[in-house]
C-alpha cells in the first residue's frame, strides 16, 4: 500500500510547531510494514490543500490529512475534503454523545 501524509497549518511552515503528527504516523506505518511515500506540509489555503488532496488521491492508494481542524475560519481541511469527494459534512449523533461523555468523566477528575 502506498500512503501520502498531507499536514495542513501555516504555522507548520512558519516553524512554530514541528510537524510530530506526520512523523508519528510514519513510525507506526514503517512498524507495520506499510510504506508512507510522501510527505507534504500545505498552509492553511484552500486552493493549494485542494490540489495537494487530489493529486495525492491519484498518485497514491492511502491518503492521510492531519490538521486544519479546529473550529477557526483558516481550518479548512473538513470542507475541503467534503467538497472533494461530493459529499456534505454531517454530524453523527453516536460519536458525538460519546465524546460527550468522555467531557464529562475528565471534567469530574
């Protein structure tokens, strides 16, 4: 399986934080044998993520974002990728209650 680790966040390429996701991700693929071709480090632009997205959709078999989704207007990975493959983000009410509930146990620790 060949895979593409896309980061998206310009303070990634302005060197205020290190981009430890990617590297994480290739370690745990490395150790399972998987082979992680690419790395890319897009800012938080929507053109750009969007044609690093779908570039890597035809190049490689598995493609990873990580960042660019936080609830500020320059985290556009979730609406880009929506838009990419056709499809509307919608909010499923499972995970959410569990998400709610993991909240609430830390909140009383």
């Amino acid at each position: 399986m060949s895979i593409a680790i896309i980061a998206v966040g310009s303070e990634l390429l302005l060197g205020q934080i290190a981009n430890t996701n990617g590297q994480f991700l290739s370690k745990v693929f490395n150790e399972i044998g998987q082979n992680v071709l690419e790395h890319k480090v897009i800012g938080d632009n929507k053109k750009r993520l969007e044609s690093s997205v779908r570039h890597a959709l035809e190049k490689y078999d598995t493609v990873i974002l990580t960042g660019g989704l936080g609830p500020t207007k320059d985290d556009l990975t979730k609406h880009t990728v929506a838009q990419i493959v056709g499809k509307d983000l919608v909010i499923d009410e499972p995970s959410l209650n569990i998400l709610k509930a993991i909240l609430r146990n830390k909140d009383k620790k």
